[in-house]
C-alpha cells in the first residue's frame, strides 16, 4: 500500500485517460483512412466501425471483468488490461489490412471494458464519504479534459499520416510502472467465492443503468449530427465544427469538477432533474439555432448538464454497490454505458433519414424533458416517504 496519495490519485486519473483515448483520439484520422481504403466496396463502412466498435467490446467486456475482479482482484487484471491496450491500440499504425484493423479495435475495447470497470471500482475501494464524492467528480472532469487534449494532439498527428494517431495508445505503457507502483490491491470485505450467491445486486441499480443508456443515447446525437448541422447553417470550417464539440466538452468537465458542490445541496434524484432539464434546454437551442454563436450556446447547456450528471450515476452506484460485488455492479454501469454509445448512431442515423435535423434535436430535447419530469416525481415522491 502506498503512503503517497498524491501520486495514488494522480495515477487513477491517468489510467482513467485511457478511456476517453479509446473512442475518440483517431476521429480526425477517418477520412483520411476512408481515401486509403476507397477501393474496398463497404470501405467508408468499415472505417466509421474503427471508431465505433470498441465501444461494442466495452459493453460486453466490462460485466464479465466485474466478476473477475471481485473474485480474483482489481491490480493484476488492470496490469493485463494495460498492456492489452497498448498492443492492440497501436495495432493501426503497422496493420496493413482493414479487417485485422478492426479485430484489433475490438480487442482494444475488451481491453477498456476490464481497465474502466477496474478504475471506477478502486475508486469506490480508495475513497469514502466526501473524498470519494470530490474525485468521483475531478476524475470524470479530468477525462473530459483529456478528451479536448488528446482530439487536438490526434488532428496534429493525422497531418503526418492517418496512422500517427495510433501511436497515442502507447502511452498506457508510460502509465503502467505507476500503476505498479502507486496503486495496490485493496481490502474488500466478504468471501469473493461466494459473494454471487449471498449478495443481491440492488434492484435500483437497474434504474441507474437504464438511466445511463438513454443519457449516451442522446447525448451521443451530437457527435453524429452535429456536423451536419452546423454545414447546414453554413459552417465550412471544420476547426470551427471541432471547436463546437470541444465546448460541450469543456463545460461538462467545469460542470464534474464542480460536482462535489452541487451534491453538497442537492439530492441524487435533484440532480438528475436539474442535468436533464439543463440538456433539453441546450438540445432545443440547437434545434433553434440560426446561427453558428447560438449553437455554441447550447453546447455549454447540453455539456453543463451531462458534467454534473456522470458523477452523479457514478458515486450513487458506488454508494450502494455491496463491497463484495462492487466490481459487478460497476461492470454493469460500464456496460450499459458504452451501450448507449454504440447505440446511439444506429437508432439516430434512420431517423434522420425521415426526418430534419432540428426536428431530431427538438425529439431529444421533449425527451429530456419527460426524463427531468420523472426525476423530479422522483425525487418528491422519495421526499415525502422521508418525511413519513
């Protein structure tokens, strides 16, 4: 066990940035990937797959490392993971073939399945009480950060070739001595071999994961569409389009790093009321948005009201996940989370077909707003049977 919980902390949110690099960091290398392999018939296909299909892996990973890690331990796991992640992330700088590209992308999401569901569950083993509420927060505000970092260093290494970006996935190796040194096995109470059968998952849980599926689903519409829209309202520039997605992204890492004080005033139901109704406000905003400024508007909304909502799911499961099956009620979170993404642009995409971009953004945004209506009955509801 280390003394050194500065360099323990430091550590869990690098090891962290590993998940935001998966997905993200070659997004600017895609058409140039799309031009390399033009002459296979399902190309352009394949290559929008390289950016979605971790996130597949992750979901269907990520329970079985929970059970893994209640059973066996977080650290020698997590060591696997990282190593996992750097051959399997760098993969597309040497791979010739499209294909292997992609068994190697879906090997890197098993990877992010076993090192996020490890993170967020040593998370919860480290901390209690009002540490673990204000790091829960930093650490999805760190992530965010990392996300407008590693995009930027990602478009500066697409301009040397498609395949440069892929390189970033090495610095898992830089990460992993610290992990060896500065983070430990810890304590969890129970016999791991028979916590499955003696410790009931709670039956709230399902509502949280469900919650976080249709959160991703939504706001997952933005990277797709987004785009569009703004081409559409006549923004050519494509810096001043990752500028937009980057402001979104910045207000939700000021939003989680703020956390730790909102929860200080508000219920976990509030806070879901108040995230969900600050997103519908940015979502209809888009949808309404004549101008490029009215759109950068609305991201802060939307990204305001994510930022305080991904805290807030992590340490409520956290909370009242039983220690001696933490790692499977955090595995399932993660599931259902990066099902959200992967879902996202398969339910979005046919509906965009049929119908305008604004009107799918007004869809989410009267979607939103049933959500944050339903938290706040919620919210009453568990009020009033406080006060009985």
């Amino acid at each position: 066990m280390t003394n050194n919980k500065g360099a323990l902390k430091l550590t869990v949110l690098l090891v962290s940035s590993l998940t935001i690099m998966s997905v993200i960091t070659i997004s600017p290398a895609l058409p140039a990937m799309s031009a390399e392999f033009s002459n296979l018939s399902n190309g352009q296909f394949m290559v929008q797959m390289v950016l979605t299909i971790p996130a597949l892996f992750i979901a269907i990973t990520s329970p079985l490392a929970g059970i893994l890690i209640d059973r066996y331990g977080r650290m020698k796991l997590l060591w696997v993971a990282m190593v996992l992640y750097a051959i399997a992330g760098t993969a597309g700088f040497y791979l010739q073939d499209l294909y292997y590209i992609l068994i190697s992308r879906a090997v890197l999401g098993i990877s992010v399945g076993m090192s996020m569901t490890i993170v967020i569950t040593l998370i919860a083993d480290y901390f209690e009480g009002q540490e673990r509420q204000k790091f829960t927060g930093i650490q999805v505000a760190f992530m965010s950060m990392g996300g407008i970092v590693l995009v930027s260093l990602g478009g500066f290494l697409a301009d040397v070739s498609w395949r440069t970006p892929f390189l970033i996935y090495a610095l898992s190796l830089v990460f992993l001595p610290l992990a060896v040194i500065y983070l430990y096995e810890p304590t969890v109470v129970g016999n791991r071999q028979q916590s499955d059968v003696q410790t009931k998952t709670p039956s709230i849980i399902w509502l949280l994961v469900i919650n976080t599926m249709i959160m991703w689903i939504i706001f997952f519409i933005l990277p797709v569409h987004l785009p569009f829209h703004l081409k559409a309202l006549g923004v050519e520039k494509n810096a001043l389009i990752g500028i937009a997605v980057a402001v979104s992204t910045l207000f939700s890492a000021v939003s989680s790093f703020s956390y730790s004080k909102i929860k200080g005033k508000f219920t976990f139901y509030s806070i879901f009321f108040i995230g969900y109704l600050i997103m519908a406000i940015g979502l209809a905003l888009t949808s309404w948005a004549t101008s490029y400024w009215m759109v950068l508007a609305a991201m802060m909304f939307v990204g305001f009201g994510i930022g305080m909502m991904i805290p807030n799911t992590n340490l409520w499961v956290m909370q009242i996940a039983p220690p001696e099956i933490r790692g499977k009620v955090i595995g399932k979170l993660t599931m259902f989370w990066f099902m959200g993404q992967f879902l996202s642009p398969i339910i979005t995409l046919p509906l965009a077909k049929r119908f305008s971009l604004p009107s799918i953004f007004m869809l989410a945004a009267i979607l939103l707003s049933v959500l944050a209506l339903t938290f706040l009955v919620l919210h009453l509801k568990n009020r009033k049977s406080e006060l009985e």
